[in-house]
C-alpha cells in the first residue's frame, strides 16, 4: 500500500509539473512563479524519496527478525 502510494506521488507530482509549466509558458507567467513551480515539484520528489527510504526501511526491519 506504501509502494502505491509512493508511485501515486511520483506520478502526481510529474503530471502537475508538467501541466503547470506548459500552462504557465502559454499563458505568460513570471520566470519567478515557474521556479516556485519548479521548487513545489522538487519538494514532492523529495518526499516521494523520503516514502521509499521509509518502505526501504520496515522491510530490512522486518527481513532482520
């Protein structure tokens, strides 16, 4: 359920990341509010990782006992 989610995360953030910076070119945003787009998508990959390290975790936990 963990690994779902984290896929979930990645997928997500990619696809948000993606649209938001098409959208934004089309439409003429700032270069400033693309990198906090940039910035926001970074922090969803960092999470993501933060999930797997997590997953990564338990089961050495668990293969341990």
């Amino acid at each position: 359920m963990a690994g779902r989610r984290a896929a979930l995360v990645i997928a997500g953030t990619a696809g948000l990341w993606v649209l938001s910076t098409m959208i934004g070119a089309q439409i003429g945003l700032s270069n400033r509010v693309l990198a906090l787009f940039d910035m926001l998508a970074l922090a969803g990959f960092v999470w993501a990782i933060w999930m797997i390290y997590n997953i990564w975790r338990m089961r050495q936990d668990s293969q341990g006992q």
